[in-house]
C-alpha cells in the first residue's frame, strides 16, 4: 500500500537539521528565519504621537477650547507647553503630545469661531488619535523570537530598535539535478521529435529564490554510469538538499530510484503516490536530504508547495513547521466547507468538484473551467474514487505567496 502524504511528512520532520548562525543586514533580512529572540532596547515610540493633523486637546472644560498662541507642534520637535483643562494647539501627524493631552482632533473635526475660539464637532476617542508610547513594544520586552520567520514588520521594528544587522540560520545549499535523455537546454531553437526544453531547473529556481535561496543546477542523461558519476559530484560537495527530477517511474530508463540507492542513498520514504504528482520519494546520504521528483511539471510544483517549501524553513531553523494547512487541516472535517486543526483553530476552505474518468487502470481529473480553478493550482483531497456523480473535491492550493 502506498505511504501517505501525511506519514510521508511526518518522516521528513522527523529529520534533525544542523543549522549555522550568521549575521545579515536587515535589509536582506525578509523571510530569514530569526537565530535568537531580540529584547527592545527601548520603547517604541519613545513618546506618545499624534495621529493626526489638527490640535491637542487638554481635559474637557465646557463646549470651546482656548488655541494656545500661534505656536504649531511638528515631528522632531520637543514641545515645550504644557496643557490646561479647556486648552489647545495645533498639531501635526507624529509629533510629540505636550504634556496634559488628553485627546487629538482632526481639522476636519473642528472649527474656529471669529473670537479664535475652537469648537469640536467629532471628537475621536483617545485610542484613534493617539499613538501610546511603547505601542510597537516596550523596553525589555521581545518583538522578534527565535525560529520565527522575519516579516517586513519585524524589519520595521528592527530599525525602530536601531539595529543595523540580525542573526539569522545560514540558507540551506539546494542542487537540482534534471535526468532524461529527452531533455534539450532552453536556448536551443529547434528541437528534434521527442525532444522537450528542460523546464524544471527553471520552475524550482523561482520557487526557491521566493524562499531568498538559490540553487545550482545541472542536467545528466539517462544513462547509469553518468547519473551515478553526477550524482557521486553532487553528494560530494557542500550541498545540503539535493532536488532529482525525471526518473521516477517503471521504464526502462528511470533509473533514478536504483542510482540512488547504490549510492548509498537510504530512502526516508520510497514510492509516496498522489493524483495529480505522480511518484517521488525521499532519501538521505549522510547528512543531506534528497527529493527524488517525478518529471511532470505539475508534480514538481506541487512537491514544492507542499513539502519542500515548508522543509526549508525546518532547515532553516524555524520553531513552526506545518505541512501545507489545508492539505493538513482536511483530515479534521467537521461539516462540508469547514475544517479543523488539532489545535481547535478553525478554518473555512473553498471546495470546487472535479470530474473524473477511469482509463488504464486509474482515474483521472479533468481540467477545470477558467471561472473556477485549473489543474495546476488545484490538488485532490479525498482522492479518486467511483461514485454515482463521477467526482471528486479539489480545493485551490496556489496562494500567490
């Protein structure tokens, strides 16, 4: 019986990673997995800010408020007025709040009457027009811990802190390894009958590189001695992950499998099979890990989605590793459309039906309409099985991220 995609991912994590730390620049930081948790060194912001362009108020005393002087509070400036009951000055977005602020309105919130007097109309509350010192994190506080993924906001609070570098997990070393004798580079123009352009380096490169890593690639035939003398290079070298596609199936020429092992290479999980992947499976050498990829580019993009996308990041260090939710989150079904995690959290998930014919010995899908989904950013759940509506769920897997 095939092994499932799930058992097929709890093998995978069960792999132990040795990680590195190294400092990088926190403009090149996005995405990088966090090496060890960052305390404020201070408040941010340091002083409680405006929202808005208007006036500072000070406690409520009566209908009308006294404008104090000619003087304007902008960004950078230290105010030196303190606010009386009944008292206010003008402001700008971001600057410092004098001292007895209760409030901030905006102009368009306000009027001023012929007298100099300013009268509120839509006082906003205190919440909406202040920004409380220590908003962003306090002194002492963490804002960014270890093996959490670094987001663009983390950057934001990481200058806000002063920080000029951050200690990250060192990327991951990746090889791709193309193997089939059809397989012609894509600069060639004409192709002889049979022959394909080696599209995969290219479709797993854009993938990884949304993961800030890039890869080496190469392209070996099929013939035996070739594939194990490259292989042999590969495992050799620094490379930590190494990504085979093509090769995988019964012919004559998939030799991938056999190659593998007697390179040593001993199979973490062999033969996983799912509609519409194909065949792959998993191997380590030592310490590198090997996905050995079927050679249809839907499979490719969907191994990379659903296992090693989320395989970097345990590589990387990161504390949260799960397997693509909705895939996971399919197994706790509660009620149709809605879907479960152990952890109680519910999420709803799309559902489309897809139909199916039976040809070979197997089922297939058909491609989806346009309005709905497409084969390649779909993925059966269920699985294909007969049933009297000849169709399964599919749900969309491509995110856009």
């Amino acid at each position: 019986m095939p092994l499932s995609l799930y058992k097929a991912w709890e093998r995978l994590t069960s792999v132990e990673i040795t990680t590195r730390p190294e400092k990088v620049s926190i403009e090149n930081a996005n995405g990088r997995i966090c090496c060890s948790t960052i305390y404020a060194a201070s408040d941010s912001p340091p002083f409680n800010q405006s929202r808005f362009d208007g006036f500072a108020l000070g406690e409520i005393a009566g209908e009308r408020y006294q404008i104090v002087g000619d003087m304007v509070i902008t960004a950078g400036v230290s105010p030196s007025v303190k606010l009386s009951p009944g008292q206010a000055i003008r402001i700008m977005t971001g600057a410092p709040l004098p001292d007895g602020t209760t409030h901030v309105v905006p102009s368009e919130s306000c009027r001023i009457d012929n007298q100099g007097f300013l009268y509120v109309q839509d006082l906003p509350s205190p919440e909406m027009s202040i920004l409380r010192k220590g908003a962003n994190f306090l002194k002492g506080h963490p804002y960014l811990k270890r093996g959490e993924k670094i987001n663009p906001f983390h950057i934001s609070f990481l200058a806000l802190d002063g920080k000029e570098d951050v200690t990250v997990f060192s990327l991951p070393l990746i090889t791709i390894l193309s193997l089939g004798d059809e397989l012609e580079e894509i600069g060639k123009e004409v192709l002889e009958h049979g022959k394909i352009r080696n599209s995969h380096p290219f479709l797993l490169s854009a993938i990884l590189r949304s993961c800030g890593i890039v890869a080496d690639t190469f392209q070996v035939e099929d013939e035996p001695k070739k594939v194990h003398k490259r292989l042999a290079d590969i495992l050799s070298s620094p490379t930590q992950l190494l990504i085979t596609t093509g090769g995988m199936g019964k012919g004559v020429k998939d030799i991938t499998r056999k190659t593998l092992r007697k390179a040593g290479a001993l199979p973490l999980f062999e033969g996983v099979q799912a509609f519409p992947i194909g065949t792959f499976s998993c191997y380590l050498w030592h310490n590198k890990v090997i996905f050995a990829l079927p050679g249809g580019q839907v499979g490719v993009a969907l191994i990379a989605k659903l296992f090693i996308q989320p395989f970097l990041l345990k590589m990387q260090g990161a504390k949260r590793v799960e397997f693509f939710s909705p895939l996971y989150q399919a197994r706790f079904k509660k009620e149709k459309g809605d879907f479960t995690q152990e952890s109680g959290k519910s999420k709803t998930i799309k559902f489309f039906k897809a139909k199916t014919w039976f040809e070979g010995g197997n089922f297939h899908v058909k491609r989806l309409s346009s309005r709905s989904l497409t084969e390649m950013n779909s993925f059966i759940v269920s699985g294909v099985k007969e049933n009297k509506k000849n169709s399964v769920n599919v749900f969309p897997l491509w995110d856009g991220k």
